[in-house]
C-alpha cells in the first residue's frame, strides 16, 4: 500500500508498534488475563481504542455472527480483543432468523446483543467504527486507521466485515426486501409454505432458485424477466417440478393492504403472487482485503477473497470468516468460522510467543 493511512512515516509506525509488541509479549501483557480481561471489563469504546494504548492481540473487523464467535473464542482464550463493528448486519432487514440449532426463530437484533452480552464477560472490548485502513508491520501486526480519525494497533486481524445485497432495479422490491420478497428458502421457505411463489430470474442461473423453492410451495412461476432462457436440462426440470414460466420484463410489484399481491409486467400484465423470491448481486464487503493484498477466486456468486482450511488468507497474519469470504454463508456457518478462525489465531499467536522466548534464551 503506497498510501499511509496513518499519516506518520512507515519507519515511525514500524518502530513503535514492534516496541510495543515486544513489551506485550516479554511481559505476558498480550497473554495474561489483564484488566482488559477480567469477567465484566469488556466495554463498548475503552480506553484501548484509542492511539498510544497499547496493542490487541487480535482486532476482529465486523460484529456480526462470525466476528462475535471469533470474539467470544479470543476472550475466552484471554487474549486482549476488540471488536470494530460498523452496524450493517447483512439479515438486519429478517425479522427472524431460521435454521440455527436453539436459536430458530430469534430476530438477529437479539441474537446481536446476546453475543454482544456474553463477549463483554470475557472483558472483549467492542466499539462502533468503520476501518478503513491497515498498514502491515511484520511480525509486529498491523497499525490500523477508523473513519473517525481513531488509530488501533493489533498483532492479527480477523475480517469478518460481511457482504452487502444488490437488489434487482424493479420497482416495489426494495421496499418489500425482507417481508414478502425473499431471496433464501432455507431462511423463509417454512414460514411462506404454500403460498403463490414468484421468482424473478437470476442473470446467471435463471431456473436454479425456482427449482428449489418449489420444495416449499405446489404454486411456482418463474418470471425470466431480463435472464436468458434456461437450458434444455432446466426446461426439463421446471417442468417436472410443475414451475410456469412466464416471458418478458417486470415492471414492478403490486402492494395492497400492506402486502404483496401481484407481480406487474412491462407490458400491463399483472400476475397474482403471494411472495417473491429474487436472486440478488452478492458484494463482498472486502475492501480492507483487497487493498492488504489478499487473493481471490471467482464464483458463480461473485468474487471472493481466498482463505485456506484454517481461514488464514493469503496475508500473513489475517484470517477471514462469514459472507466476506462466500455468499452461502448462513448465521449459523459465519459463527462456526469465526470460532474455527479464532482457535486458529490463537495458536498461531502462542507458538510466535513461545519461538520468540525459545530463539532469546528466555526460560
């Protein structure tokens, strides 16, 4: 990265930062249960969040499922964590969230605070904030810059920043986004069951989403809209599956009494529906990825940054969980991987300790 973020030299950032992780890591500062870890002391903004305050161990950058699973491991693994959290859930919009053992059926507002809640008791620092920028330093971690001019420094990074829906440009569907337009049957397909399915084509597989919601209701029709026709073998299925397809542009969607009644055609068509499914643009919210220098790899959904079993990345010292590295990823698979990540982290942040000691002759 050419720019500095920061707006000091890379030699002054590089000096302090590396002076500072020796001390934590000569100390135990960065490896004991300090004030910063102690049942309770975890705070929405401390003192920690500010420039000169020292050194996280891990700054996990997103609050959602996988960045506060990632957190809970860190804190429980007593390693000084802060959590940056810009406050754009991808499932905001859902009044529930479906399919997560024991937690089926829970709004994602209270599943945010519950783990907002059980992270502070392991003295987790969390703050609201946008990074925006990360200059790496080596073994010394990385100095990072927020939008509000805050400076953070940490020794690993953990990304869990997210994806953002692009919806189709059809009138109506932006405001029903989340009530009675769907783009998830494993998410909604229970509570909509048997209703009049509609599904507004995906540009690139345009029979796939109405092939599956057909589990979920006898009354499919598939609207092309923009897409190109199916192939043959898709044809085949949709016919099988008993999916009208109907031909031309949506113009927009019909709302009577504060639901959606019809799905309206370029032509003055109108096509009585229940629910729509749409098959949304997927963008990673991977910025601070990219810009560090991260691999990535195409998929049917769109590009996405490349991590390994471990979800290492391919920058030294940055893992990555959630929809920031796949679109599939559901609440209950982003928490999974930032645990999974966390575990990781942690190790990888104790063996550099004990082959530090080991290489100076400390016993």
């Amino acid at each position: 990265m050419n720019e500095n973020p920061l707006g000091e030299t890379e030699t002054q950032i590089r000096t302090q930062i590396r002076t500072e992780a020796e001390a934590d890591t000569e100390t135990g500062a960065g490896t004991e249960a300090g004030a910063g870890t102690e049942a309770g002391a975890g705070t929405e903004a401390g003192a920690g969040t500010e420039a000169g305050a020292g050194t996280y161990d891990v700054v996990v950058v997103g609050g959602g499922a996988a960045g506060l699973s990632a957190a809970l491991v860190l804190g429980r693994a007593r390693r000084r964590t802060l959590v940056v959290d810009a406050g754009e859930p991808r499932n905001a919009p859902a009044a529930h969230m479906q399919g997560y053992l024991t937690r089926d059926g829970m709004s994602p507002a209270d599943f945010l605070a519950a783990g907002r809640q059980e992270i502070a008791a392991y003295g987790v620092d969390r703050t609201h904030g946008l990074v925006t920028g990360a200059v790496p330093h080596g073994d010394a971690g990385f100095a990072l810059t927020l939008a509000d001019g805050r400076r953070l420094r940490a020794r690993r990074l953990v990304v869990t920043t997210g994806l953002a829906d692009e919806l189709p440009a059809v009138d109506g569907v932006a405001e029903r986004w989340g009530k009675d337009v769907l783009h998830c049957p494993y998410c909604h397909g229970w509570e909509v069951r048997d209703r009049a399915f509609g599904v507004l084509a995906h540009p690139v597989m345009p029979a796939h989403q109405a092939l599956m919601v057909s589990q979920w209701s006898p009354d499919v029709t598939l609207f092309l809209h923009t897409a190109p026709d199916p192939s043959p073998e898709d044809t085949a299925r949709l016919a099988a599956a008993g999916v009208t397809v109907v031909t031309g542009e949506v113009a927009g969607l019909v709302v009577e009494e504060g639901g959606l009644t019809g799905v309206r055609m370029a032509d003055g068509r109108v096509v009585p529906r229940e629910v729509l499914f749409v098959g949304t643009r997927t963008r990673p919210r991977d910025g601070l990825l990219t810009a560090l220098g991260a691999a990535t790899h195409e998929t049917p959904l769109g590009t996405f940054v490349t991590v390994d079993e471990t979800f290492r990345t391919s920058v030294p010292g940055v893992w990555a969980a959630g929809n920031v590295i796949g679109a599939q990823e559901q609440v209950v698979n982003a928490a999974s991987g930032g645990y999974r990540a966390a575990a990781m982290v942690n190790a990888d942040l104790l063996f550099a300790d004990l082959d530090r000691k080991a290489g100076a002759g400390v016993a």
